[in-house]
C-alpha cells in the first residue's frame, strides 16, 4: 500500500471539509482519499488550534522576540566598547 503524503494545506481542507459536516467522514473519506480515523484525528487538531489564530498571542511572542533581539544588539555593542577601551589599555601598556 502506497503512503501517500498530504501538505498542510491538503490537511487543512480535509479537516474543514469534517468540521463543516456537510458530507459524511464516508464521503470525505472517498473524495480525498484518506482514511476516516485519519480525517478525525486532523479535525481534532484543526479544532483546537483555531483559537490559537485569533488571540494575540503571535503579536506578544513577536514583541518578546524583538525586545530579545534588542538587548542582544544593546550587549553587542557594550561588548564592543569594553574590548575598544582593553585594546586602548594593552596599547599603553606597551
């Protein structure tokens, strides 16, 4: 038997064409050539992350990632006058 693999957004069509209810998981099953536990188990998946979609939980993710990226460039620079001024210090040294 032949595993066929299906792209996410093939997946996502199955599993809306299940939560729409419209056809039977047998018809569904049929038109897209993929087993009916399988089907189940996509709309449970698609069922609980489409909240995720919608709350603004991305946007405090992308803003932490950017105050991150922020500090990151602010000790870069902190480092890069520390070892400025030691070079300076070595320079006199010798």
């Amino acid at each position: 038997m032949n595993k066929r693999n299906f792209t996410p957004k093939e997946k996502a069509n199955v599993a809306l064409a299940a939560i729409k209810g419209e056809k039977t998981l047998a018809e569904i099953s049929s038109l897209y050539q993929v087993h009916s536990t399988q089907i189940g188990k996509w709309k449970k998946i698609a069922e609980a992350e489409l909240p995720n979609l919608f709350s603004d939980k991305r946007k405090k993710q992308d803003n932490s990632q950017e105050e991150l990226i922020d500090e990151l460039y602010k000790i870069i620079g902190q480092r890069d006058m520390e070892l400025d001024w030691l070079k300076k210090k070595l320079r006199l040294a010798n």
